[in-house]
C-alpha cells in the first residue's frame, strides 16, 4: 500500500512538505527564491497563518505552520499556484510544477513540534549543502539564532507554545549540531547508548547515583516500547531484575516527590532528542510518545473465494475445489484439499484438467461481488471488536491494541476467530506479534499448523529463534525475487539469519527497506498502521475476452467499457488524470501473428470525464489497431494521477472541477450507485458485448441481489 490518505484536518501546527514533479529544480537562482518568499508572506496574511519554521530547498520546501482557521488546503493551493505560475512564466514552461499532493503532519505533542522545527533549520547542514546552518540564508535558523529580521516567522508566539523556554530550546538545537554533526563517533552509538550519554551529561551532577540513574532509564525505555531483548543486552540485567527494576522506579516515583521531578526532566529531555528523521525504526517512537505498548495481529481469512462459495452451497465442504479468474483462466483460490494435490496457485486450468477429472476437483468461476460483500461483513466484525484496524486486502486486516488491555490475548484472538465464523461462515486466520512482519509470520504459522487450532501468538515465546529458523527468507514480508537473490548470495536463507545480521552491514548493504524488516524481525515497529484507504498512483483495467475479437468496432466498446470503469475509479478517489495508455494483444498460444502493441497519450487537461478519456481512448486505438488479427486481450492504465483539490489551473486551459461535465459525473455515478452499474453507461460501451468474459460456472450474488437470494424449504 502506498501513501496514506490525508487525514481531513485542516486547523492546527502542521508540518508542510511540498515537492515538485518530476524532480524538477524549484529554484534556479536567488531571484526566484525571493519571489517565492514574498508569495509566502503575501498567503500568510491572506489566511491568517502563523509561520515558525521553513527551508527552501532544490526540489522542495518545508513550512512549520499554525492555521487558525481551517484553510490549509487553501493556502497550499493558492502559494503553489501563485509560484508555479511565475516559474513557468519566466522559464517558458508550461504544465505542472508542484507533484500531485503536498504532504501535511499533524503536530500535536511538544516533542514532535520541538523535532520539526529543529530538522527544518538544520536540514541544510543534513543535506551537505552547508558546513555550517548560519551560512545557508534560505531557512529560518538565522532568525532564531542570530535575531535576524523576518516578516514572515512568527518566533514569540513560538516560544510561547513551548513549556521549556527560549533558553533551553536555543541550547536544545546547539547540542544537536554537536553531537550529530561533529566529528566525534556519537552517530554510530545505538539508541540506548545516545540516551545514556545524554542522561550522563545533563543529569550525572544532580543524580550522582549511578544505580539510580541506569535504573530511571530502563523505566524510561520500558515505557517507551523499546524492545526488552535490548534493553537486558545493553545493562547487563536479566529479565526478573528489569521487571523489578520497574516496579521499584514506579513506586519512587509516586512516593518521592524529588525522584519525580529528576524523572520528568529526564524524560523531557529524552523526549526531544528522539530521532523522528533519522530512520524509521525511531518513527513509531516519535509518533507514540504517550502510548502504552501495542501489538499487531493479522488476521487473514483461509482459502478465501472457496470459503465464500462454501458458505452458500454445503455440497462443497471436503471437496477439492478450486476458483477460476476472471475469464475462467488461471486458478486463484485453493481448498486445502487441493493443495494437497499438489496443483500450484495461478495455474492455468487447462493445463490440469486430468486432475480435475481424477480427483473430481470443483471449479467455479470467479464472483467478485460476492466475494467483495462478504469481505465487507468480515471486517465490520472485525471493526466491531477493534478500533484500530487496518483493511489490508480483501481477505486481510491488521490490528493493534494496547498489550496491556488483554490479560489473555490468546483468549482475545480465539474470541474473534469463533465469532467470524459463526457470523460469516468464513474460517479464519490470526497471527499476533509485537510488529507486523512478525504478525504476518506468526499467521503463517497458524495455517500450517492444525493443532494452533488457526491461532498463535508469538509474543512471549522461548523458542521464537527456533521459529524463524524455519520461515525461508522468501517467506518474510516485503521480501521479493531480487532482494530474496542478493540475500541468499549472502548466505541469509531464512527469518533467523536476517535477524541476526550485523547492523552496520544491514545499513550498508540493505538500504531503508532492507533495515526496516530487519528491526521489524527484531521486534522494533517500524511500518505503522494505515487506517485510511490509499489513492491509487495509476488506474488499470484490462480483460481477457471470451472469444477473440477481430473487428475494430467491438474492440472500441470493449476499449470504452474499460475507460468507464477506470473513470468511475478515479472519481471514487478524487482524482483527476493526465494520462491515458491503451494496449491490445493476441492470444500468445495460438498459431498465427503474434502481436501486442502498446500507445500512450498525455491529455489536454486534467479530468476525470468518461466521455473525455472515452475520446482520446478511440483516437489511441485507431494507431495500434492492426487489421486482419484476433485480439484476446486489451485494457487501459490511467496515470499521471493528481487530486483534484491540488489542481493547478492555467490561464489557457479550462478546468474539468466544478463544470458541467464534473456535475453530470457525479449524477451518473450516483444513479449506477443506487440501481447497480451500467443502469446508465455511454453507448460508446455497446450493448450484445461480445468481450464479455467467459464464466460458465460463476455462482449468485446471495447477499446482494434480492433474485439470488437463497430460500429455506421447509
């Protein structure tokens, strides 16, 4: 899943992050970079915003802002707009300066804002540009700390939204470009060791007791989630001394009213210095600073299509069966039984029909409808038992709760898995770990082991070592084909060989990815829950037809079918495209020509209008049709997706938001909402349909067509 959906929260301290397309260069010289600060204190009294914080750079810019109003989007808007029309203006370019969404954090703890502010100034200095932060004049350091005059940074109001002061903010920042920055080895530290010299350095004259203090910072640690495994490894501890270590500083804490003032001093200074931009393994730190320790579970519904045509038709239980796609092609569900056999997943049918004649195997046409629905009634189950949830496909979620909430979570997630199936019908799969790769392997386990009864927790466990010594590197979460070549190279053949390796090597050789699964694998959480529904960067439709098409006519309504469908996607998420690609391709199996051709055509605006793309569509196909051939297959990618509230508009080019076209959009799209698809659909579709997909054995749609709906004699 790409990049998370904005949460629609336009009022309060943002951290702006806004990059041109295509990497383009935002700033070829000084002039434009005063142009563009004056767009920018020209919006910020336009819309009442306060500015604390910002950087120019090559490609991008930062802002630290405070809204007072909810006009965020607005103001983004406008200063983009405002800028990337001078630019084109004065460097004869036409098109789109700034990339599709501008990136927004909500800030709503000290310690984040402290961070924000801090990485705006010096990222300069992160970025090599300067050796010192003072010498770079396009940010916002000079203003802090050398009083400079600036009519656009609001530096009191600054001051006053932190509870440390002035003082200890400008010593705050000067510390960091010591110990991150200099030439000393502090870098290379761990996390605990960084923490450590700060405690040691800050707080060694007022807490002479060494004992205390490494006490007081695995207290810290503890209820920071760092993982215990380290925490014991750094400290020499074993795990009965930590626990009682942490009773004894809670208990401190609440009776000594001087241990309680040492502590919450050390964790204010902890708390800023955490590293939110220096990797992703500290992100979930930053995001959480309050939050009690949380777990993942994955929850993942077995043989998911074959379950859903279980549900209605009984006959099918114990019985191989297996579900076709679209177009009768390729095997995309399995029963157990099945897999048994031996018939791998994505196999062309074909190919095995002496197996389905031998051990008389089921097959059943896809029925995405019901399918969808019955996904629908899963997660809602789901949702009604956990609040933090991510839908991840159609057949799985994540969830994260408080670890401390469950006294039994094995309990928890048995409770879930007998409910779903009771409610649904669907069995269900539940892994439990202390990050989501560790979650996703867990599940793994769960369906392969009967005796787990399609539950397991790997929290806890003494033999988790032993477990990951049997789950093969491919087998891991977010590892494909090539990464899975260059580990196996390296002779990491399995789960406990990549969490074993050297970290300086991991950093060197894996890159942000390859590091993220490695302190996922050794319980840090580095991937976060994504609870919003992600727009798609591109927008394909593509079908296999029933029989062979060969005359221009019907592969044009097939063509506009598949626009059409895009079109309803791409408004569904907001979106506007600049891009339409067609292709069509014979069948590769067949004697005769083989032909597969491919055509590309940007769009004279933005739009989501299924008559525009449906146009530029017919005018694509008319190049790469051939005469003479039979098509198997076509299909349409829309791309160059932007949303349509960062629409930047031309003086030469009217817009496709808020036109007629635009409202009759939404009126047809309603009307196939209520009443069912292609209740309305252009005449360009056609209506024998002659593409239409072979599914001869395709089931009913039980829970969404009144028709289908199945009755009980008596």
């Amino acid at each position: 899943m790409g990049r998370s959906r904005r949460i629609n929260i336009e009022k309060g301290i943002f951290h702006i992050v806004s990059k041109s397309v295509e990497e383009t260069k935002l700033f070829n010289n000084d002039e434009e970079k005063k142009y563009f600060m004056t767009f920018l204190e020209q919006e910020k009294y336009k819309f009442k915003i306060n500015i604390y914080a910002y950087c120019l750079m090559s490609n991008h810019y930062h802002l630290l802002i405070k809204t007072n109003e909810p006009n965020l989007s607005d103001f983004i808007k406008n200063l983009n707009y405002r800028y990337a029309q001078f630019y084109n203006y004065k460097n004869f370019r036409r098109g789109h300066l700034f990339m599709d969404r501008f990136k927004s954090f909500f800030i709503d703890k000290e310690g984040y804002l402290l961070n924000v502010s801090r990485y705006i100034h010096l990222n300069p200095l992160e970025a090599n540009i300067v050796q010192k932060p003072e010498n770079y004049k396009w940010n916002s350091y000079n203003v802090y700390f050398y009083d400079l005059k600036n009519n656009i940074i609001d530096k009191n109001e600054f001051y006053e939204l932190l509870s440390i002061g002035k003082e200890y903010y400008i010593e705050y920042v000067n510390d960091f470009i010591n110990l991150y920055y200099s030439d000393n080895d502090f870098t290379n530290d761990n996390f605990i060791s960084k923490n450590n010299k700060l405690i040691d350095h800050y707080f060694s004259d007022k807490i002479p007791d060494k004992k205390l203090l490494r006490d007081l910072m695995i207290y810290y640690l503890i209820n920071r989630n760092y993982p215990l495994a380290e925490i014991i490894s750094y400290f020499n501890v074993s795990k009965a001394q930590t626990y009682r270590i942490f009773q004894k500083i809670e208990l401190m804490i609440k009776k000594n009213s001087e241990i309680t003032k040492f502590y919450n001093e050390i964790e204010k200074r902890l708390l800023i210095y955490q590293e939110w931009d220096k990797g992703a393994w500290h992100q979930s730190l930053i995001l959480g600073e309050y939050m009690k320790r949380r777990v993942f579970a994955l929850v993942d519904c077995d043989n998911f299509y074959v379950s859903c045509e279980r549900v209605f038709n009984p006959k099918l239980r114990g019985k191989p069966t297996v579900v076709l796609s679209n177009n009768d092609g390729c095997i995309i569900s399995r029963s157990n039984e099945v897999k048994e056999i031996g018939i791998p997943m994505g196999a062309p049918i074909f190919k095995y029909e002496d197996y389905v004649k031998k051990y008389n195997i089921e097959v059943l046409s896809s029925n995405f409808t019901l399918y969808g629905d019955m996904s629908r009634r899963v997660m809602e189950i789901l949702e009604s038992m956990c609040t933090d949830i991510e839908i991840y496909s159609i057949d799985e979620a994540f969830l994260s709760f408080d670890y401390y909430n469950y006294h039994n979570i094995d309990d928890y997630i048995k409770n879930i898995r007998e409910k779903v199936l009771k409610w649904t019908g669907i069995p269900i799969s539940i892994g439990v770990g202390e990050t989501k790769t560790l979650a996703k392997i867990a599940t793994k386990i769960a369906k392969k082991r009967k005796e787990l009864k399609g539950t397991f927790n790997i929290i806890g466990k003494d033999d988790v070592d032993e477990i990951l010594k049997k789950i093969e590197i491919r087998d891991i979460w977010g590892v494909g084909e090539r990464f899975e070549e260059f580990l196996k190279k390296n002779d990491v053949l399995t789960a406990y060989d990549y969490k074993y390796l050297p970290f300086d090597w991991v950093k060197k050789h894996l890159k942000t990815p390859g590091l993220r699964i490695f302190l996922e694998l050794n319980g840090t959480p580095c991937i976060e829950m994504e609870f919003y529904e992600k727009p798609k960067k591109t927008i394909c439709t593509s079908r296999s037809f029933g029989k062979d098409l060969e005359d221009f006519k019907d592969l044009k309504e097939a063509i506009s079918t598949f626009i059409t469908i895009s079109s309803e996607k791409l408004r569904k998420q907001k979106s506007l495209a600049n891009i339409l690609s067609v292709f069509v391709m014979t069948n590769p199996f067949k004697e005769g020509e083989k032909y597969y051709k491919m055509s590309t055509a940007y769009l004279d605006r933005p739009t989501a209008s299924t008559s525009e793309l449906i146009e530029k569509g017919v005018e694509i196909l008319k190049k790469i049709y051939k005469n003479g051939l039979l098509y198997k297959k076509a299909g349409v990618i829309i791309s160059g997706l932007i949303d349509e509230s960062e629409l930047e508009l031309s003086f030469f080019l009217s817009s496709y938001k808020d036109s007629k076209e635009e409202n009759l959009m939404k009126a047809i799209d309603l009307i196939n909402k209520k009443l069912g698809r292609d209740s309305i659909f252009p005449m360009a579709n056609g209506i024998d349909k002659p593409y239409k997909m072979r599914q001869l054995k395709r089931s009913k749609n039980y829970t969404t067509r009144w028709e289908d709906i199945l009755t009980v004699k008596s």
